[in-house]
C-alpha cells in the first residue's frame, strides 16, 4: 500500500538521486551530486525555503519539492509544485494522484494557503495531460526566466 508523507532528514539522499534523475530524463542534463544534495539538505534545514512530500510503498517510489509563494492579492501562500519524480515501475498507477490530493488536503485545511501552482515545459504533453487529469488548468499566465550563468 502506498503512503504519503512529508520527508524527513534520512529521506535526502533517495530524494537527490531522484532530482538527478529527473534532470537527466527531462532535459538531458547532469547535475553536480554535491549541489543537488547541499540542495536537497538547505530545504531539510530551512523550512521557509519548502518542503518535500514523498510516496513510499516499503521504499520511496516518488518525492516531490513544495515552495511556497506570497500572493499580497490572496493574503495567501500558493503552493508551487517541482521537482516531482516517481520511479518509472510506479508511473500511471495513481501516484501522483495521491501525492496532489495530499497537497490539496494541505492547502484546504490551512488558511495560510491559496492554491496549487506549477509549471510545466510546453512539449512534455504526459505530464500535461496528468495535471488536466487531477484537475488542475492551464493558465493564461507565459513562464519568463533569467539563469545566473
């Protein structure tokens, strides 16, 4: 039976190897090992930078990072999804699904939350259609960055 549940201290190891795997499947990327679990460890150790929720059946089979976002228009946090990973033997089976309704249950029971946000690379129409599957929408909102090079 698989169960959801915010990360611990001893989850950031399994959780960095996800990250890594994630890029590498997504963007074709290598992340530095050290940075990604000095990464890992400073969300750990600081709990105003997010949280991680993890998906375990006798092993994590899925994590996901949470950031909070100030909207002074809600007087609210949105929650931001990222750095979402599930383990290929565990995809398409509802994994996802739990670890979303356990974010909703946590932004429904708290006033100090607003919503559910994330972004999603506009070619990767899987996750897309996993989003639209558990009720979320696209918004009218275009996604702009700056990387520090």
């Amino acid at each position: 039976m698989i169960t959801i549940r915010e990360s611990v201290f001893n989850d950031t190891s399994v959780i960095a190897d996800f990250q890594q795997k994630m890029a590498f499947e997504t963007e074709d990327i290598y992340l530095d090992n050290n940075k990604v679990r000095a990464g890992v460890n400073a969300v750990m150790e600081d709990k105003s930078k997010g949280f991680y929720i993890v998906a375990e059946e006798g092993e994590i089979v899925a994590s996901m990072l949470l950031t909070p976002e100030w909207s002074d228009w809600r007087n609210g946090y949105f929650l931001w999804i990222q750095s979402l990973y599930v383990i290929p033997d565990y995809r398409k089976k509802g994994v996802f699904r739990m670890m979303y309704d356990f974010v909703k249950n946590k932004v429904n029971s708290s006033e100090a939350y607003v919503g559910i946000k994330l972004y999603v690379d506009q070619h990767n129409e899987v996750a897309q259609k996993a989003y639209e599957k558990v009720g979320m929408e696209s918004s009218h909102y275009r996604m702009f960055e700056w990387n520090k090079k």
